[in-house]
C-alpha cells in the first residue's frame, strides 16, 4: 500500500493573497499541491503558478549539488563541488574581506520567499555579525508604504474579507485578477450584490475587461486624478465634514491645493474624457461604503509616493472609513506581529553602523569605484531569494557589475538564473515543499505556518541551514560566529517568530494558520497610527526628507520626447511570479514569448503588425521582442509583461534594458513605469 499523507503549508511568494495549501504526498513525492479549503481567503483555490509547484520543484534543470564556476564570469559554467568545500571556501573569502573591510561585502535579498525563517532570520544574524553593508530593500513597495505611513501612520489598512460587503470598488494600479486573485474572489462577490467595480490603469487589463469602467490614463499621473476627485467632493460637497474635523490633519491646506485641480485640468494631465473624472468622483461621493484597492503597480513612477498619498486621503474626505466596508487597502503588513529583533538580531552588529546600500540601484552600486562619500568598493555579494540581474532597473549596467572578474559572488538557488550565471559558487536551495516556515501577508491579516512535505531535493539546503553552516565554517576563523543563536533549527526559529505574540505555534501546527486578533473599521473613530493619531493630509515630518509635506503631483521623470515618444510599462504576467516560473514549461506555453503590447495606431505608425519582431529601445539599450496588438495597450503607451530572463530573450535582454535607476520621491524605490521609448520593426 502506499503512504499518502497531506502536509498543510504556505504560498512562500510575493503576493498580497498568502495562500494555505495543502501538498499530497505519496510514498515520499509531492503529487499535487492544492488550495487549502478550509483557509477561507484562499477557499481551496490556488493561481495557475503554484498550481504547478510541483513542475517547479521536480525540474531538470533543478540545482542539486554546490556549483564553483568554470569559465569566465557570467559565462554560467560550473563543476560541481561538496558542500565542505564551497562552504569552507566562501566562509575563508568572506572572513578575508572582513578583516579588512566588511562593509566591502554586501547581502543582496528579497522576497523570492516571503518566509520569515527563509527570508529574514539566520542570513541577517550572520551579516550583522560580519559588520557586512546592510541593504535598503526598496525594488518593490517601499514608495507606497513609506507614503502610506506618513498619511496612516503605518501600513495600515482595510481588510481584504470585508471589500464584499462594499458598494463601489476603485480598483487603483492593480491588476487583481493577476495579483491578487484572492481579493478579485470578494470583489465578485461585491458585484453580484450590485457593487459598482472600477479599474484605473494605463493598461487595459484582464481585470479592466471585468469592471463596470476603466480609467485609462497615463502612466505616473494618478495624483492629478485624485486632487480632481477632491475638487469635485469639495465643491459639490460630498464631504464628511464632521470626520475631517475630527480626524484629520491639514484639511485646509490640503483643499486649497485640491481646488487648484478642476478635472479639465487633471483630464489634460491624465489623457482622460472629463466626464468620466466627473462621473467617478459622483459615484465616489455618493455611494458607502465605498473602497479602494490600490496597488503596488501606481507608485512604481517619480512622484509614486505623493500620488499615494494623495489616494490615501480620499477616504477621509467622505467618511468612507466609518464603515467596515470602505476606506482603503494597499498593504495590511503593519499588523504583522513577528518579533523581528529576535529573529534578525540587529544587536550582532555592536557598535558598528555599516552603511546602507540600495538595492534598486545595485548597478550603479556594483560599478562604484568607491570613494570617501560612498565607502568602500563592494568586494563581495551574496544573492538569494532574488534574480537581480533580471529584475533590477538598467540591467545592462547590473549585468556590468556582476561581470567583474574582480567581485566575489555566491548565489543561493533552485536555478541557473541570469544572476547565477554570473556566480563564483551556487549553493542549492530547498523549495518551499522542503523546509519550515512562517509566514504573515501583505494582504490579508492571516499567518501561516508551512510544514516540509518532502525531503530536501539532491543536496539542497533550506536558506537558513546555509547561513547556520556558513557560520559554523566562520567559527573556525573567528569565535563569534561560535554564540549558540547560530546553532537554531529552522523550526526553532519558526517558534522564536510568534513567541509573545498572540498567534500560538501549537494552534499553526494544528490548522496551519491563525488570525491576529484585530478590530474590524481600523480608523472608525480616528485612531491613526501616526503622532497625532490622525490622517495626516499635512505631514510637517515630510521636510525634513526633502519632500512636500502636502501630496503633490510630480510629473514622471521621463516624459515622451521626439526621440522616445512612447511611455513603457513592465507589469507582471499573470503566469509568472516576477521572474519566477519562466523557465517552467507549462505556463511558458501560456506566456508563449516575451511581448510588447501596442496600439494599432502606434503599431501602423511604424508598419508592425501583430507578432512582428520588433525592437524597443532608448538610450540605454534595446530589447527585441514580439508585437501584440491584443488592444490591451492604450496610444502612446507599450506594455512589455514581465519578467522573462534576459537569456530567455531574443537578444539577451529583457525589460529592464530600458529602465532607469532614478528613484522615487519618497521611500528610494526604482521607477520602472516611467520609462520613455521608441519602438521600430526588428529587420
Ligand atoms: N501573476 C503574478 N502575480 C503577482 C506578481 C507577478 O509577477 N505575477 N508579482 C507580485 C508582486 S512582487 C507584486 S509587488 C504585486 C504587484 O501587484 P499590483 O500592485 O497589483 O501590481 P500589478 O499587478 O503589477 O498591477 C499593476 C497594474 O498597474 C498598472 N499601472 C502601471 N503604471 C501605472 C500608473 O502609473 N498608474 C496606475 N493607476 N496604474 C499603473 C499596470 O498596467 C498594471 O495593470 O503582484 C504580485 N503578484
Ligand atoms: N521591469 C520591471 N521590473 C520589475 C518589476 C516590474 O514590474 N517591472 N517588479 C519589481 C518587483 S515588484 C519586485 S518584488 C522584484 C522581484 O524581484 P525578486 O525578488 O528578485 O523576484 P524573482 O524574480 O521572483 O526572484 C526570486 C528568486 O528567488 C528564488 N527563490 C525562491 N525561493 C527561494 C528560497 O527559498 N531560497 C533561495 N535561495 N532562493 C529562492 C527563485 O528561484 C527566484 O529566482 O522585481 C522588480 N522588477
Ligand atoms: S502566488 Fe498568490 S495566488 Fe498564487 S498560490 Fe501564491 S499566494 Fe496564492
Ligand atoms: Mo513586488
């Protein structure tokens, strides 16, 4: 008879739904993973990605063994080695470099696991006690959530469950049927109780195709857009003028900025029919209680930040957050209860204060020569949980700066990468059927815990015996690396998360998830995470970072010239996980080939038609890739879907050829939706 278990875990992706999932096990195999039922967020429901987990996991091409590099840099030639080898060696390397300068030696991470365990734990301890460079993770959301805090006080926010009681839904730079299709499942739900559904994107989307109306205005213009909808709540008066009294700060600053926003001049801005800004500012003035979703993919330009928080002080003006069911979400992750000094000990670190790289720009960082502002040259980088190579902004010059032949690099794995390509050694890492872990969300107010279902692949290791290894190699070489917070099992430190929390470890490993307790209409009755406990329209703090302390439109950094008249977006496909799961065949097949998305207007304009090779390109490099005139694209905007390996493309690039390294105006993050272009027939 064969053994067949189910194993309870956790979607480990970056993703706002945190799916449960339930792993069928038979005789050892993992044979399908599937929507835990009983999780009502995820409802027995998984995307078409992690549907696949077991393709991923079972993979050819999986590393299974410790790699060191063969053939020249980035020429992705390797012989395998053991794991005493690779482990002694790098622990030598790294221990060199620290004695002379360990701020030369960079971590470079994110959320290829959204793990605690394997994400943030064991790998911080070990580069706060090397004294290593810390880094600023900025490449995602940090425009948003540090705006998000300056107006809330924290990443604080409706909750996901409660968007289906709502009567009007503006879904705001999101494609939620891709991103968030937890969430779309309550939209529905909301629609087929009457709610109204309205998409704001440049890009004519799958969720756009669902919603009652779509705004389709111009990349990077979304502030103009929300002054336009104050200015109409204002003179009309849809307002709630006892909660702006009451619970917010700068109210009359913040209307006299508003004032100056009649929608003919925001519909100019925003490449939109002013009657439709109109209709959407009455549908928002008078329906409760009326919700937005905003989303990571509107702050992803210049002004990202300002145009968050001019969203995030729409609710305000009518009250919306007296009801359960309105006000806002774009990240719910404040709540998150994990006890982070215990897990990542930032104490390691003494009396030392490394300084603090972005890894948004890490090409510019890499190519640094070093000097007395910027420190030292970096020596050294250690990547896992992250394909910067391929997601990074001007990936020509992030690919420049892996390509020294100088740069000691050690990438941790499931596959050859662009980044691991251009690797001294690749360590091969566990997958998340294989290790332990804990895990809270940015969408919703569950924690997960995920168990192992099999047994590590090869010779795989999970992130964090990697680290706890690399620190008892460390030992030999310097006694500090020797303390016992080095030795903690990868399950212990899963307890150590939730310790004096109110989630119970023995309640996760019993139904494998739990509720943080939390009230229903977060800002009700005021009660603001920020100084003054209100919204804080005006944030006198804001100054001090050289930002308007009132929300501003910026225009984007790249507006269309002669020469690049095309603005380029690069929002994710809905069959991959940024660059996660391209090289898995079945949903390849789906994504068919890297694509640009254009109107057939701009596409006649240079005699392509659809499926054409075509080539984008600016001044910083050129991608070819294929036409689509699927009618997604909006005049004067392209769509290049996300994220193919630049080795999957049919010149060696991808997307991020053509972007910047310039940063937002609030929170450092890149701008990978302000982006100018032009487009021309491949020959
Ligand atoms: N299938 C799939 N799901 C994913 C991901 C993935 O790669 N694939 N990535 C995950 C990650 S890391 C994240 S951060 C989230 C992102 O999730 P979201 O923040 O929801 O981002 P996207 O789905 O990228 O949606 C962005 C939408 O914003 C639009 N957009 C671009 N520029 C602008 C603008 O200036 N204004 C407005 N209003 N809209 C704009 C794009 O056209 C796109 O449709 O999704 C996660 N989920
Ligand atoms: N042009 C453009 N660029 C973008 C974006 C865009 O919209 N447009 N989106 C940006 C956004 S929102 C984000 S969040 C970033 C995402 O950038 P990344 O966080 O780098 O995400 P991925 O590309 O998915 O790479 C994650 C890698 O981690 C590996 N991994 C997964 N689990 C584990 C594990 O347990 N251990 C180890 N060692 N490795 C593991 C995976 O195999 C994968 O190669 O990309 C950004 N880049
Ligand atoms: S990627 Fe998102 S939708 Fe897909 S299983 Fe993971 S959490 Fe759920
Ligand atoms: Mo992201």
């Amino acid at each position: 008879m064969p053994h067949i278990a189910q194993v309870r875990g956790a979607c480990p992706h970056d993703c706002p739904d945190t799916c449960a999932l339930v792993t069928t096990v038979v005789d050892g195999t993992a044979t399908k993973v599937q929507g835990n039922a009983e999780h009502r967020h995820t409802g027995g429901v998984l995307c078409s990605k992690v549907s696949k987990y077991t393709e991923r996991t079972y993979h050819a091409d999986r590393v299974l063994q410790p790699l060191k590099r063969s053939g020249p840099k980035g020429s992705g030639q390797f012989t395998p080695v053991s794991w005493d080898e690779a482990l002694s060696d790098i622990a030598q390397r790294l221990h060199q470099i620290a004695q002379r300068q360990p701020e030369a030696i960079l971590p470079y991470s994110y959320a290829g696991t959204m793990g605690q365990v394997q994400g943030q734990s064991m790998d911080r301890r070990f580069f706060h006690q090397l004294g290593a460079s810390l880094l600023d993770r900025t490449i995602c959301a940090s425009a948003g959530s540090e705006a998000l805090a300056a107006t809330y006080g924290g990443k604080l926010g409706m909750r996901m469950e409660f968007f289906a009681e709502s009567r009007l839904i503006l879904i705001w730079g999101s494609n939620s049927i891709t991103s968030n299709l937890h969430f779309w499942r309550y939209a529905q739900e909301a629609k087929r109780q009457g709610a109204r559904l309205v998409c704001i994107d440049p890009r004519k989307s799958e969720t756009a195709d669902k919603c009652h109306e779509h705004l389709q205005l111009l990349p990077g213009t979304d502030a103009a857009l929300a002054f336009a909808l104050m200015h109409e709540l204002i003179v009309n008066d849809w307002l709630d003028h006892d909660y702006l009294a009451r619970h917010t700060l700068g109210w009359e600053a913040l209307k006299a900025r508003a004032l100056q926003w009649p929608p003919e001049r925001a519909a100019q801005v925003c490449g939109l029919p002013v009657e439709q800004i109109r209709q959407l500012a009455r549908d928002y003035g008078s329906s409760q209680p009326a919700a937005i979703r905003l989303n990571y993919g509107m702050q992803r330009v210049r002004g990202g930040g300002n145009a968050v928080r001019a969203i995030a002080c729409l609710p305000a003006l009518i009250g919306a957050w007296r009801h359960r069911a309105g006000g806002l979400l774009l990240s719910s992750s404040g709540v998150l209860p994990f006890d982070m000094a215990a897990l990542q000990m930032p104490r390691l670190m003494g009396e030392r204060r490394p300084r603090t790289l972005n890894m948004s720009s890490i090409g510019d960082v890499l190519l640094h020569p070093g000097d007395a502002s910027f420190g030292p040259k970096v020596e050294a980088v250690v990547v896992y949980n992250s394909n910067p190579v391929a997601v990074a902004p001007e990936s020509a010059k992030v690919a420049a700066g892996f390509a020294r032949e100088d740069l000691f690099t050690v990438v941790l794995e499931h596959f050859l990468t662009d980044t691991a390509d251009h690797a001294d050694y690749v360590l091969p890492a566990t997958t998340q059927l294989e290790h332990w872990d804990i895990h809270g969300s940015y969408g919703h107010t569950d924690v997960l815990l995920n168990r192992p279902a099999i047994a590590p692949a090869g010779q795989a290791r999970s992130n964090a015996r990697i680290f706890r290894d690399l620190a008892a190699q460390m030992a030999k070489l310097d006694p500090l690396f020797a303390a016992s917070h080095f030795h903690d099992s990868d399950e212990a430190l899963a307890r150590q998360a939730v310790a004096h929390t109110a989630i119970s470890f023995e309640e996760l490993l019993e139904r494998g998830f739990a509720t943080i307790p939390l009230p229903e209409a977060p800002f009700a009755s005021g009660g603001f995470a920020t100084p003054s406990g209100k919204c804080e329209f005006d944030n006198p703090a804001l100054a001090a970072l050289g930002v308007s302390t009132l929300p501003d439109h910026l225009p984007n950094y790249e507006a269309p010239t002669p020469d690049y008249p095309l603005a380029m977006i690069s929002p994710p496909a809905r069959n991959f996980l940024n660059s996660t799961f391209t090289n898995v065949a079945s949903l390849q097949r789906m994504e068919e080939r890297p694509l640009l998305e254009i109107h057939p207007d701009d596409a006649a304009a240079r005699g392509i038609a659809d499926g054409d090779l075509l080539r984008v390109f600016n001044a910083r490099g050129e991608h070819v890739c294929h036409a689509s005139l699927n009618g997604r694209a909006r005049q004067g905007v392209v769509a290049g879907l996300g994220i193919w390996w630049r080795k999957q493309g049919a010149n060696g690039t991808n997307v991020n050829e053509l972007t910047h390294q310039q940063l937002t105006d609030i929170g450092r993050g890149p701008c990978f939706y302000d982006c100018a272009v032009q487009v021309a027939k491949a020959l």
